[in-house]
C-alpha cells in the first residue's frame, strides 16, 4: 500500500508539471495556480527528491522544469548523484529567457554555492553566441555573470555589457549594430527581431514597412505571429492547431486544403514509427465552452483537443478511427468552444465501435448530466470489459488548482495531464501506472530508463 501511494504522489505531480503554468484557468486564478503547484514540488522535492529530479527527463512543461532546477539548487545539502547532469541537460533545452530570469530568480534568493556557480559557468560558456545574448539579453546575461563573479571571454562583449561608453565602434557586426541603431535607421535591420521593435518603435518605422524589411532576421515563430502567410509546414502540431483555431471562420474554410494539410503532416511528424500502429481507435475530444481557457491561455484546451485528434488519425491503422466531439460536431476545422460536456453520452457512443483504444481528451468536468462519464466507465470496466479488451485513457489538459491535480474521470481510468498533443503517446505509455495496479519498483524502472534515454540524446 506504500508503495501505491508513493506512485500515485509522484504521478500526481507529474500530471502537474506537465499541465500547470502557474496561470489563470478557466475555472482557477493565477494566485491558486502558483499556491497549488508551490505546494507540489515542496512536498515531491522533500519526500521523493530523486525522481523529483528525474521528472526533468520527463515531457513536463518549461515553467515546471525551470522551477525544478531551482528547487534542486536552492537546496544543495540534500544533493543526490546525477542531479548535476540532469540540470545542465535540462538547462540545454530550454529557451534561453527563461533561463536568464531563473538565474536572476537564484540571484535574487542569495543562492550561490559552487555547484550553482559551475553550472551557471558552463551554461554560459555554452551559449553559441555571446554577443548576440549580450543584445538580445542585456540584463539577463549581465545578472548571470554578476552573480558568478564572471566576465564575457571576449573583452568587446564584456566592454558593452558593463562600460558602454569605452568604446566608439565595435569590431563585433551584431555590438555595432546596437550602437549605430541609437542614430542610424538602417540599423536595426542587421539586428535581431525582439531588438529591432524598440528601435522602430523609436525611429517611427511604420509597421508594415519595419516587418517586411526585417522578415530574414525574424525566426519562424515569429514570422508566424507577425504574418499569417508564414510557413506552416514546419510548425509543431498544438502551435499549428492554436494558430488554426485563432483564425476567422471564412478564412478556415477558404485555406480548408492548406490547414488541413499542413495537421495531417504535424500528426505524421508527431507519430514518427507509431503511425497506423495502434489499431481501432475512438477518440472523445472535449469542445465545450470550458475548452475556450483564460485570457492568458486562449484555446488552448481546444487546440491540444484538435491536435490529439490529428494525431490519433495519424497513429490509428487506416479508416479505423472514430473522433466524437462533446458538441456533436464533425468538421474539426471549425470546431469551437460552445455549450455544456455530456461527456457520459459521448463516451457511450464511443465504446459502441468497439475500439480497442478509447483516448479521452477534457477537463474532466463532466456536466450533462453530472457524473454519466464516469458511471459509464465504471460500469464498462467492471461488468462489460473486465478483461480489458478496450484500453481507456483520459488526457486532461488543465490543472485543477483545489484538487492538487488534474480532474479525474473515473478510478478504474486512468488520467494523465497534456500540455502538448505532441506528447500524447508518451502520456498514454505513462497513464498505464495510475490504474493503480503497479507500484513504486516499477515506476522508478521507467523513470530511470527514460532518465538514461534523455541523457544519453543530451551528451551523445
């Protein structure tokens, strides 16, 4: 029974750090968010602290990653072997303005032990660029040297960062573009984009003028959110489906060939071998009026509904996959948030195709009426398909700030958090665990695995 429940605490903070941003919700504030996940790495941290530091292998969000490492390095004494390898792989592969205000974040709470020092040192001394971090972020980089006690390697870089006015002119192309843009328009454009909008901005550069004419320094995200013409072909899977579902319906429905193409090539990307090896699959996709989020995550349990179902097509052997919206729609490009979640109805539909893979995405707010969903599955399961012929998971892109975790379905279904779609064979791999049927042995197996797996892509 221990070991059961020390799975399921672990498992109930991956499920956090997969789905929690600290961000308001649609039905919990950004102070609940914050209370709700601050308590979680606390309690993981103190009790299970090696797989608290194992779950940075894992597919768990960027916010949650970051806060890990300084949880990690803010508590040096209770050290455990790997830790250090663990953070610099995780520190790799996470955008470098988070990284900054992490190491501003350190600063600020007086951490600074040598192995915070050594891994802050070899971080930075990784970075491909310095000069261009030293534009792109100025007060980040020189946060993070100060608080090591360090100085850029090269004299110019270390010149513009902490005595700007020594020199005239900068034999770096990307320093001297900084200091000519202060007076000379033409400037700018040899600058990076986020660099660039305050020196237009400045310089009274027309929108559409300073877009174009900037358009070669911008990187594809930010062609993307600056110009709908941008590439679609190599967008990640839940950001094209955001992208989609931000556009006006008529525009949809005109580019029909084009966004529907550009999903179905993501989803392939995203199922890589698995693609059409999953069998029958069904699929509830929750398109109710909770799935429009909050201000600050607009659609976006929507868009990880759209990519799943994308993406289950995609893994689904041929012609063998049912998608059932909450809504009764059937045309997934103009799927929107509208009206209540007879999820109950919906899953019942769903199990008369006699799938042998039913994927649940929603919040889990089964509402109309309350609680069929889950009667449904635990019927299922214990009368109708004890031997578990049809595999039942829920993916739940939304943390519940007051449960501690993501809203559940039923107890005999097994539920894991989704930021991403991208991630979802990997969820399903790990939702196997929350049945409750295999103990704490076997889920450090896995995490050891993938934590071998992840350092071994990170140094290899």
């Amino acid at each position: 029974m221990s070991e059961l429940v020390a799975a399921e605490d672990v498992l109930l903070f991956v499920n956090a750090a997969v789905t929690a941003t600290g961000q308001r919700e649609f039905r919990s504030s950004a102070a609940e968010q914050r209370f709700s996940l601050a308590f979680l790495h606390e309690y993981v941290r103190v009790n299970y602290r090696p797989v608290y530091a194992a779950a940075l292998a894992l597919d768990i969000n960027d916010h949650n990653a970051a806060l890990v490492v300084e949880h990690l390095l803010r508590t040096p004494k209770e050290a455990e072997e790997g830790e250090g390898r663990l953070i610099a792989a995780r520190l790799a592969l996470l955008p470098p303005q988070r990284v900054y205000r992490l190491f501003g974040a350190l600063r600020a709470a007086g951490v600074n032990n040598r192995r915070t020092r050594a891994i802050v040192r070899a971080w930075l001394a990784a970075r491909p660029d310095p000069a261009l971090d030293a534009v792109k972020y100025r007060t980040g980089l020189k946060t993070a040297l100060r608080h090591v006690h360090g100085r850029p390697a090269d004299a110019e870089t270390g010149d513009f960062l902490f005595a700007p006015g020594r020199r005239t002119r900068y034999e770096n192309a990307t320093l001297d573009a900084h200091r000519r843009a202060h007076y000379e328009q033409s400037a700018l454009y040899e600058l990076p984009f986020t660099v660039a909008e305050g020196f237009a901005a400045k310089h009274g550069v027309p929108r559409a003028v300073f877009l174009e004419r900037i358009a070669p320094r911008m990187t594809r995200l930010e062609r993307l959110r600056a110009d709908r013409a941008a590439d679609l072909s190599v967008m990640p899977l839940t950001r094209l489906a955001l992208y989609v579902l931000a556009l006006p319906f008529g525009e949809r429905v005109a580019r029909r060939a084009e966004l529907t193409g550009a999903l179905r090539a993501a989803a392939r990307r995203a199922a890589g071998p698995y693609a059409g090896s999953w069998g029958r699959v069904a699929a509830v996709l929750d398109d109710s009026f909770s799935s429009s989020g909050s201000a600050v995550k607009r659609r976006r349990p929507l868009a990880v509904a759209l990519g799943c179902h994308f993406l289950l097509e995609a893994l689904a052997s041929p012609g063998a996959y049912t998608p059932l919206w909450t809504s009764g729609r059937d045309d997934p490009l103009l799927v929107h948030p509208h009206g209540p979640t007879p999820l109950g109805m919906r899953v019942l539909d769903a199990l008369e195709t006699g799938p042998e893979r039913l994927v649940i995405v929603s919040d889990g707010w089964d509402n109309a009426p309350p609680g069929l969903a889950g009667e449904v599955l635990r019927v299922w399961r214990t009368r109708l398909d004890p031997e578990r012929r049809t595999s039942v998971v829920h993916l739940n892109p939304v943390y519940d700030a007051e449960g501690f975790d993501v809203r559940r379905l039923a107890p005999s279904v097994p539920t894991a958090g989704i930021r991403d779609a991208e991630d979802l064979a990997a969820l399903v791999e790990i939702a196997q665990f929350a049945e409750g049927r295999t103990g704490f042995a076997e889920l450090r197996a896995y995490l050891d695995r993938r934590v071998e797996l992840f350092l071994k892509g990170a140094e290899g």
